[in-house]
C-alpha cells in the first residue's frame, strides 16, 4: 500500500465515523423531536420525596441507573436490536416487561414511536412500534453505526435530559449540571462497553427505588412531568 492510498484509507474512515458521530448526534439531540425533556423517570417524584436534593444525590442516583438500572439494561436491548434485526418483536416484548410501572412503558413507547417516525421519513423504512432503546438500535444496525459508540452518546443523551429536568425541580445550577454530566460522562463510555458481550439473559435491575419512584409518579399530583 502506497502512503498516498493509506492516507486516502485514513481519510475515509475518520470521514464515515464523523459522519456517525453527526448521525448520532442528531438523534440524540433535543432537537430531534421525541419529546424526551417531557420525561422525568420517575426524577419529579424522586426529588419530591426528598431522596435527591443536591448536585452530589442527583449525581449518585444517576450513577446507580447507568451501572445497575435501566441505563444498563437499555444497553443490553439496544446491543440486542443492532444484533438480531429478525428479533425486534421479542427484544421489544422483553424491555417491555422490564418497564416498572404503567408510565415507564408509556414513556419507552412513545419516544420509540416518535423516534421511528422521524427516522423513517428521513433515512427511508418503515417505522415499527418499538421502544426507544429497541428503536435507536435498530437504527444503528441499518446504517452500520457501531453499537459501543451509539451506546455511549444514548446514556450521554439519557442522562443530559435527566439532569435537563432536576434543573427544573430543585436548584442546580447549569454550571453544576455540567459539572454532573462530565462526572457521569465516563460511566456512560464504561457501561457501553462492558455490556458489548452481553445477552438478553443479562437483563437485570437493582434500582428499585428509582422504580418506585416511577409509580409514585402516576399518582403525583400537581407535576410537570409525564413520567
């Protein structure tokens, strides 16, 4: 290989990862219209009840949903949806089932919709009733994005949105928003890759009382999330 043809190689390959990059970026953005910052996850009851109340708690609870939580498990399903594209009913039907509560599921369904929706009108398909995991997945697999980087930016996006809300529900400042989310921005690269040699039989969650929290939620009343 000449070294005009190896740069010509590197060139091509930084040019299709930063077009990714951008692709994933733009799903995952505020932007993209999914209605994510209408989602506390169960965060509004959470900080009602006094569980969180500071920078450090908001930081310790989000940490506990990307290690043992849902932000772990929504690795493993959309890891499952890049993998087995023949399976998405079934890897839908199990995250389903490991949604506590009647809003949580409301809330995976309706941003895989609008998220499929979007994505179809755009980059062409049809847009099948998935979660938002299984949906984003799904996505990547069909334009050949890699599932460590798309998991990486989706727990980035799932924890911005989350620290987006407690900046609406207690006081934190965007400086210390930020500061949370570049804390929590290497746990989000360590779960996206320790889940890279996992199965669907490696769904698990040790966070209840983030899922009570979730169905405390249904009940709360006055709130300004739907989740």
């Amino acid at each position: 290989m000449t070294m005009n043809t190896a740069m010509m190689t590197d060139t091509n390959t930084v040019t299709a990862m930063t077009n990714d990059v951008l692709t994933l970026a733009q799903w995952l953005s505020p932007a993209y219209p999914v209605g994510a910052f209408a989602y506390s996850h169960g965060l509004e009851a959470a900080i009602d009840a006094g569980w969180i109340g500071d920078a450090d708690a908001l930081q310790e609870w989000l940490t506990d949903l990307l290690e043992d939580g849902s932000g772990r498990n929504d690795c493993i399903l959309l890891r499952a949806a890049h993998a087995e594209q023949a399976a998405l009913e079934d890897i839908n039907a199990i995250g389903l089932a490991f949604a506590a509560g009647s809003e949580r599921q409301r809330e995976a369904l309706l941003q895989g919709a609008a998220f499929t929706k979007t994505t179809a009108a755009i980059w062409g398909g049809n847009a099948p009733e998935l979660i938002y995991p299984v949906a984003v997945g799904a996505a990547a697999s069909k334009l050949g994005i890699d599932p460590t980087l798309t998991c990486a930016m989706y727990l980035q996006a799932f924890v911005s949105n989350l620290i987006a809300a407690a900046q609406r529900l207690m006081p934190l400042g965007q400086t210390q928003g930020q500061a949370t989310l570049m804390a929590l921005t290497p746990i989000c690269q360590r779960v996206a890759q320790d889940t890279a040699t996992t199965t669907r039989d490696d769904l698990s969650s040790c966070t209840v009382l983030s899922d009570i929290a979730s169905m405390r939620h249904e009940t709360q009343s006055p709130r300004i999330f739907r989740t």
